[in-house]
C-alpha cells in the first residue's frame, strides 16, 4: 500500500530499547524460578528438575525474543530500503514459530517431568 505516515530516524531504536528491556526483564525472572507458576505441583522430590527445565526455558526464550526483534528491525529496514522481501509470506509464520516453538516444547517437558 502507500505509507500514510513518516516517523523521524530516531524511532528505527525503538525496537532494540523494547527488546532490550524485554531481555533484561527475562534474565531477572530466570533468577526466581520458585516465584513462577507451574502446570505441577512442586514438591522436594521434582522442584529441581522443574526450575532446571523453567530457567532453560527462559534462556531460550530470550534468544528468540532477540531474533524476533532483529527480524522485525531488519523488516523495518527492507522496507524503508526498498530492498526485495526475502522472507515474503513466510514472515509472520516464522515469527510464531521463534515464540511459540519452544514454549510449547518447554511446556511439554515441564508436564514429562513432574
């Protein structure tokens, strides 16, 4: 379509600062798995394995939460560019596939080990 609007070049920063408080924001987290709410019930004999599994979780998440923001800066960049789409149709797939792929994998193993 035909852009409606035109921001200034500061707001191409807007997704690394976002993505920048959403990783810190995921690393303090990862550091009080005993505060997070489980599918289980924690008890002695499986709180290890669980907050293993639930702080692996989030390490991983981070890194995809980055990619995610790096590919939609990259998107943003392409487009003001004018540069050819190289991921086209594939793109918002892609992107629930980065966030929702390992949760639900992490979920899965969180409910294998209880």
């Amino acid at each position: 379509g035909k852009p409606d609007g035109f921001g200034s070049k500061e707001t191409i920063l807007g997704l690394p600062i976002v993505s920048t408080v959403l990783y810190v924001m995921l690393t303090v987290f990862s550091r009080f798995p005993h505060k997070m709410n489980y599918t289980v019930t924690i008890t002695e004999a499986n709180a290890e394995v669980q907050y293993r599994i639930m702080t692996r979780m989030i390490r991983v998440l981070k890194v995809f939460v980055l990619l995610v923001f790096f590919t939609l800066d990259y998107k943003t960049v392409q487009i003001a560019l004018a540069w050819p789409d190289v991921l086209g149709r594939w793109f918002l797939l892609l992107l629930f596939a980065m966030i929702f792929g390992p949760l639900f994998y992490f979920l899965i193993q969180l409910s294998k080990n209880s």
